[in-house]
C-alpha cells in the first residue's frame, strides 16, 4: 500500500511517490535531519523473514556506497521502521536509460560516453569485490548532465531464494516469483542463467548486453518465456552487430563482441581495462564517426572469402598501419590529414577483415585494438607487445647495428638500464645502484660497446657508463643528464645554467673537456628534451630561447653543434617525444589532432612530413631501427585523488581522473573536494563529498582546467579555455558554479601553480619562472619575484616561493608586494624534488608539505618541512606511484594526487 505524504521512516519523511517497481515502491523523501531531499526506496515486507539476508544486503550496499563513484548512487541508509524495510538513498533527476532507450539506437558520441561511465562504474566496484548481479536499463539512471548512476547494488542477491544464484522460479517474463522480481532473464551472464559461481565477469556479459541493446535498439536474447531466454542466452549466439547496426565502427562492435563472449576467460580479466577501452573511443568520438560514415555493411557470405586474409590479420596480433604524405607550407601550417581520413581508411579496411575480429574476439587477443590505443591506418607496419606487464620499459634506443634495444628499465623502484635482444626476446637489466637516482635516458656509443645513461633525483646527478655486456656503472661527469652519443667518440649533455635555464655541452669522456654549444633554453620542466642527428651536425630540443624578445612558445629548435645558432625544425605543432631516424632524414615526433597523437616523420629540412602511426594516447617516448622498425613506449599512469595519513601507510583513494590532469587538491569552504576530469573530449571540474558522489562544479562547457585555488569565501579561481583559444584565469561561484570573472593571463603560457590572498583579492600564479601577483579589483597584474611555486602562508599571511635551481630546490618566505625575502633553510635525507608546491601546502602550524624523491625507491613521495627545527621528515606511504602536490585540509589531513605507473614497449616492423 502506497504511503501517505507525511509519513516518517526514522528520520526520513515521505513527500511524494515517484515509481511502483518489482521490488516496491520508490518516494521522494526528505532527510528531516539535514535537510537534503532523497529517495526513498520500500522493500517487500517479506524481506523480514530473512534478517540475516537483510543485514547481507545492508553491508554491501553500503559498501559500494562508500567506494564514492561518482557512477554509483550513493546509499545514505537502509533501516526498518514502523515494520518497513527501506533504503535511503541519493535522490537522481533524470531519466532511466530504459527511458532513453526508449527513443531508439543511440548516436554512436552519446552511446560511448554512456558505455564508459557504466563501465567505470561498475569497474570501480568490482575492485572492491562487489558484483552487481543484475545490470540492466532499469537499474540505471543518467542526470540532467549525463552522469551515470548504477542502482540496486546487491538487490538481486538478496531478492533471490538462498542457493538459488538468482535465477527465475517461474516461466512468466517478468521473472516474478511469490510477487517478487529475483532476476532479469534477458540480462543474466552464461553462467548465471545455468546457476554456476558467479564473478565479475558475469557482469560485463550483462553490461554486453546492455550495450548491444543500446546501440541496436533490440534485446540480444528475447524469447516468448523466461526458460527461453535463458535457454538462448547459454547456447545461442546474438544476432551480429555488423548486421543489425552497420555503421556501428569496428573497434565498437569488437567491445561488445567481448563482452559477449560466453566463456568469461574470454572477456576481461579485470572491469577497469573495459572501461578504459571505452574511454579511449569516447575520447576519440569524431575519429571513429569519421569512420562509421564511410563504412558498408558486409554480407556474411563474403566472410568465407575473406577467411585466409582474417586469420592472416588475427594471428599477426596486432594491427597494420601505413604512411600518407603531405606538404608542409610555409608560412602557413598544411593541416595533416587528420584521425577522421586515417579511420576512415582504416574501416574500409576493417571491413575486409571481419572474420580477424571474431577470431580476436574469441582469443582474448587485442592486436586489432591495442587495448584501446591504437587505431590502425594502412597495411604498412605490424606492431607486437615487446615488453609489459611487471617489466616496466621506456625511452627505448636502438643500438647501431640494430641488434639490440636499449631502454630504461621502471618496474621496481629506481629506474635502471635494461637491454633487449628483439630476436630472442631475452632481456637483462645491467645497473643496479639503488642510491644515486632513476635513470632518465640512455644511449649507445657510436661503436655499441657502451652505454651512455643519466641518474636524476630532485635535480640531474650526472652521465654514466656501463659495458653493454655488463659490468660495474663509471661516473663520467656530474651535474648533467640526456646523454647524446656523437660519432667522433663525444657527448651531447644538458646543464642547468644559472637562473633556471639549460645548455647544451660537448663532452669528451677520455679528456673530460666539456664546452657549451649554443644559446640558453628554457624547457619549463625539470628536464631538456634532446636528441642528435646522426652525424654529429645538429640537434634537436624541444623548449624555447632564454633570450630576452624571443618567441613565448616551446617548438621543436634545431641546434647547430658548431656553429652554435638555433632555428625553428618545423612549422608543424609537433611535440616529444622524438627521435632523428638512423639514415639522418627524418625526425619522428608526435602530432597531436584533438585527442589522437600521430607519429609523423618529419624530413630534416621541416618542410613535409608522413603519418606514421595514431595513438589515442600520448606515446612517451619513440625509437628508430636502421630497417625502418619503430620502437614506442606507451605509459598509462592514472590519476587519483587521496586522503594521505600524516603516519603514513596506504592512503584513502577518494576520486581518480586522468594522470595528464593531476593537480593540486583543493579543498572547498563546505568540504568538497575539487576533482578535475574528462567527459565527452572535454575538461571539467567536478566536486565530491566526503559521503557523497561527484557533481559538476563549474557551470561552463568551455574547457575548465587546473590549477585551482579557493579565492576567499565561496568562489575559486582554475583555467578556463585552452583548447581552442589562450586560457584565461576565471573566477567562479562555489555554490551554484557560475562565472563571475575572466582575467587575462599576465605571461605567455599557462601557470602552473595558483594560490591566493586570505581575504581573496590577491591572486598568486608561478609561471615560466616567475611569481605574479594579480589585483581581482583592478584586472592588473605585476610580477613580484622568481619562482616555481607558490603557497600562501596562513599563519604569517607571507608568501612560500619555490625556486628550482641548479643546487636543487629552494624556498623563501616572501612579502606579499615581493618588497622582502628571506630563505627557508632545511636539511633533509631526501631530495626535495622539483614539482611546484601546491598553493595550501603551508598549514596553520607554519608546517610545509613538499614532494620528496627517495633515492631508493624511484616513487616521489609527501614530506613534511618544519620550519621551526629545519627538519624534513617523509610521509611513509605504500603507493605503487608518484604521490604529488600535497595540501592541507581544513581538519588538517593531508590531501595529495596519485600518479600510477604502467610502462610497454612496443615494435612496429615494416609489413612490405
């Protein structure tokens, strides 16, 4: 019986009635206690014969509201009162995705979006090990602003009869059984539907079938009874997606093919790496659109004919990618034929390659996909997974004769020199020294005899040198890093000049003579990109002239090593990484079109260039074999968002977001917590509560983008554009989002840290090596000091600078108007490393949070500064992962963004 308006469940009051489902009713509520709306959902009363269950479901429920989703519907309560058992719940305005389905296929940009959430969601709580057990259109919500919510966590459990696994006990449909719903029949796994254990892989069969009827229109399994249903779902196969929905893009149908594989060792080990396949291709809507305009259904009897091609495809596990030329005009830039003409090549491809992607399918194998970060152009390259897994490797460097792949070697700790035999697959790591720092990069002497590395900590700790077949390291010069073996037996080396800029020098390892070559470069990082030409003539680094009036933006500059000048490479936006092709011809670097990285060569003299490969993620670092193979160094570091204890041990993982948005945590007058993100192509700022989900926090669909900074009461300061146009710094309402103010910024590039005044008409910004401070009044901004980072200081009101300097890092108490400045002197057992301190990083004790780089241990970490004592002492934290930027909360814990690590290397070997 329905309740009355009015009515009190504890300290819950009924207001209204939004829906009648299976499992009871559902009311707008109202949480007379603090005063928030909710939704109210009544549980069947015969629940109460089963406490135990009951208790069950309660735990779980909670525990999967407290994993703080922001895909996950957040549970506030589940009680009895009045002989009512009920949960209170996070109240969603919006509409079911039944709802949504309702008005047909969905648009491939909007399906995508969707799909990734609902994955991420479900990700994140199978992590926790929970199973939801009964995914399905009805059992989600989206928003008003296209969040997935995922409902009803543990409600099929403890619906169904014990030992019954959630299966139906009566032919209707609707699976009723004594006037209950126990199960869906058209959403159950395989191994649900015939009452076998149940995992985490049974609900990505689920989430399949969820996206097959998204994207068609039309159930997978629909039969005239339940027994029926499930009858098909053990032993048939769907329909196939290149049928009933033939735009549908390749890499799309493969996803869901997957997930509908009926052995569960065939779909994903792990939830995560579906949703990030998903995020991948929403990330890359426009590319695969550009894809699915132009590609034909294939009758299914044109895949026999096709067979010896498929397998040919499959078993090559992996993809096969070509080169396109263009011009480069000058002084206009030739757009490059961007990701939407490459997929389009690449459907037409695809289609002659159908039966490939069953058999991937089938196989587990993601040659076709790359896990989601390749999309293959031309039949030209075949790419294979060379290293992976535990064994971390980057910075790939192929040896002269081209026998050999030296790389640096991350997987545990400090970074190391490993060195690979492509033909045999064997590897060895050949440096062992655990307290002088990670390498950065490693090279090969001209006659591959030796290698030339770099150890680095806070600041560059020197070159070294190891036999290739092993041996004890040799320090060869300090103070240095990104050696560049030259052919007359020199080096190529970076040093930090004084005022924070680098140059290049020519070293002699016999002699030890070292000379500067060229001008000063800023890099705006703790590290110059460089690399030479093979014949010792020219280099190429990617940064900017330090001279007064030069051009604000980075490039690719080529230098002289004799004569001493530099130039422009190219008109072409090309970014690192990048590497001069053994014959001295091309460079090969990164070309960045929206969301997809392309790896163009580029001739020597700039002016045209070849499209290579496509990413959807940034490669880290490439390598070029005298065959014309292409090496390339894939790293995914996810970002998280967590609450550090002071004592150390693992930290709470509160929200994760993309690593290239790690930022500063920021804290909110209320308590939320501001999270960066990525929805739709686009960057945004999200807000999450200690008990709650994540909501939007800024009301703009231009990109919002850190750092961020709270500005007195109620508003708070971050980036806004970037994309399309200069960002600007924008001021905005904390409460309802709105933009109140639009700044310009007072540099040439965007800062990389904020902070502000504690009465918020000041804001502070560190960019490209110097402190402005900015009047919100006046719109005027003036520069106050040198400096990195910057923080404010509540208990003085003074100004915490970092400077990077060649010594190390840094930090002076400075006067507001910049007039007064005097250094923080501390001893540490740790380097300090060189990421800007965040702009709360100065707590109410004077108690200054920096990022320590361990020696030991490669991973920087937390540490906290006293000033009083000079003492720096670590934060002992167990992460897998950089912790950076940390901040203090209000309640004084320590907030900091995590930064994981996964490292592969890749071959791409000419296929004609």
């Amino acid at each position: 019986m329905a309740l009355d308006p009015g009515t009190r469940l504890g300290p819950f009051e009924v207001v209204s009635l939004l829906g009648v489902g299976g499992m009871g009713e559902v009311y707008r509520g109202r949480d007379t206690r603090l005063g928030r709306e909710v939704a109210l959902k009544i549980l069947p009363v015969h629940l109460l014969a089963e406490r135990e269950r009951l208790v069950r479901f309660a735990q779980e429920a909670r525990a999967a509201s407290n994993l703080n989703h922001p895909n996950i519907v957040t549970i506030h309560e589940v009680g009895l009162a009045n002989g009512t058992p009920f949960i209170a719940m996070e109240l969603v305005e919006g509409r079911s995705l039944r709802s949504l389905m309702s008005d047909g296929p969905m648009a491939l940009r909007r399906f995508l979006d969707l799909a990734a959430q609902l994955a991420e969601g479900v990700a994140r709580a199978h992590e926790a090990g929970l199973v939801h057990r009964d995914l399905k259109p009805e059992n989600v919500m989206v928003t008003r602003d296209g969040f997935v919510k995922i409902l009803d966590f543990g409600l099929a459990k403890l619906a169904a009869a014990p030992g019954t696994n959630g299966l139906p006990t009566a032919g209707d449909p609707t699976l009723t059984a004594a006037g209950m719903v126990v199960g869906s029949p058209g959403y159950m796994s395989p191994e649900q539907a015939s009452g076998r254990p149940l995992d985490a892989r049974s609900d990505q069969f689920s989430l399949g079938l969820v996206y097959y009827e998204m994207l068609t229109g039309r159930r997978a399994f629909q039969r005239g009874t339940a027994v029926q249903t499930l009858s098909a779902i053990i032993q048939d196969e769907a329909e196939p997606l290149q049928l009933l929905a033939p735009r549908v893009p390749a890499p799309v149908r493969w996803i869901v093919e997957r997930c509908l594989a009926k052995d569960p060792e065939e779909r994903w080990a792990a939830t995560k790496d579906l949703a990030r396949d998903l995020r991948h291709l929403a990330r890359n809507v426009e590319a695969l659109s550009a894809a699915e305009s132009t590609v034909s259904p294939v009758p299914l009897q044109a895949t026999t004919q096709l067979a010896a091609s498929a397998v040919t495809a499959a078993t090559a596990a992996a993809p096969v990618v070509g080169p396109e030329s263009a011009r480069a005009a000058a002084p206009a830039v030739a757009a490059p034929e961007g990701p939407k003409g490459l997929l389009a090549r690449a459907a037409r491809v695809a289609a002659t390659t159908l039966a490939a992607l069953v058999v991937l399918a089938a196989t587990g194998a993601g040659g076709f996909w790359l896990h989601g970060r390749l999309f293959p152009e031309a039949p030209r390259y075949r790419g294979s997974l060379v290293l992976g897994g535990s064994v971390q490797a980057l910075a790939p460097c192929v040896s002269p004769d081209g026998s050999r792949v030296a790389y640096v070697s991350s997987g545990a700790g400090v970074a190391q020199v490993g060195v690979l035999d492509p033909a045999s697959g064997d590897w060895t790591v050949l440096t062992r020294a655990s307290d002088r720092g990670s390498v950065d990069r490693v090279d090969w002497s001209s006659d591959g005899s030796r290698l030339y590395f770099d150890r680095v900590t806070d600041v560059p700790r020197g070159i070294f040198s190891v036999p290739a077949i092993g041996g004890d390291e040799r320090l060869l010069l300090e103070d240095a890093q990104g050696p560049e073996s030259l052919p007359d037996g020199s080096l190529l080396v970076t040093r930090v000049e004084g005022g924070r800029s680098f140059r290049l020098h020519r070293f002699q390892p016999e002699t030890n003579e070292l000379k500067p070559v060229g001008p000063p470069l800023l890099a705006e990082s703790h590290r110059l990109a460089l690399r030479s030409f093979p014949d010792g003539r020219e280099a190429v680094v990617f940064g900017r002239l330090a001279e007064p009036g030069s051009p604000p933006e980075r490039r690719l500059l080529v230098v002289d090593l004799a004569g001493g000048g530099a130039r422009p490479f190219t008109s072409l936006p090309v970014v690192p990484p990048f590497c001069p092709t053994p014959d001295g011809r091309e460079v090969l670097a990164v070309l960045r079109q929206g969301d997809v990285s392309q790896v163009v060569a580029v001739s020597r003299d700039g002016a045209s260039f070849r499209t290579l490969l496509s990413f959807t993620s940034q490669p880290w670092y490439l390598g070029a074999a005298p065959d014309g193979t292409v090496w390339v160094a894939l790293r995914e570091s996810p970002g998280e968002l967590l609450r550090v204890p002071e004592s150390g041990g693992p930290p709470e993982r509160i929200a994760s977001t993309a690593a290239s948005l790690a930022m500063t945590p920021v804290e909110l007058t209320d308590g939320r917590l501001v999270v960066p993100a990525l929805a739709s192509g686009r960057r945004l700022l999200l807000a999450a509560a200690r008990e709650g989900a994540l909501k939007p926090l800024v009301e703009t669909r231009e990109w919002a983008s850190p750092p961020v900074t709270t500005v007195g009461e109620g508003k708070l300061a971050f980036l806004l554009g970037g994309r399309d146009a200069p960002p600007v710094l924008a001021v905005a309402s904390a409460s309802d989002g709105r933009i109140l103010e639009r700044l310009p910024l007072p540099g040439t590039s965007a800062p990389k840290a904020l902070a502000a005044s504690a009465s918020g008409e000041t804001v502070y910004l560190a960019e490209s090596g110097s402190v402005w401070a900015m009047d919100l009044a006046s719109r005027k901004a003036r520069k106050l000091c040198a400096g990195d980072g910057v923080a404010l200081s509540p208990p003085t009101g003074t100004l915490v600078v970092q400077r990077n300097e060649r010594d190390g890092v840094r930090f002076f108490a400075v006067l507001p108007d910049g007039s007064s400045e005097r250094e923080i002197l501390f001893r540490s057992a740790d380097k300090v490393a060189p990421t800007p301190v965040s702009g709360r990083a100065v707590g109410p004790d004077g108690r200054i949070l920096v990022t320590l780089a361990p020696a030991e241990t490669g991973y920087w970490t937390p540490g906290i500064l006293d000033p009083a004592t000079a003492e720096v002492k670590r934060v002992p934290l167990r992460y897998e992962g950089d912790v950076l930027a940390a901040s203090w909360s209000a309640a004084g814990e320590v907030l900091a963004m995590g930064v994981g690590q996964k490292g592969e290397l890749w071959r791409f070997q000419r296929a004609d």
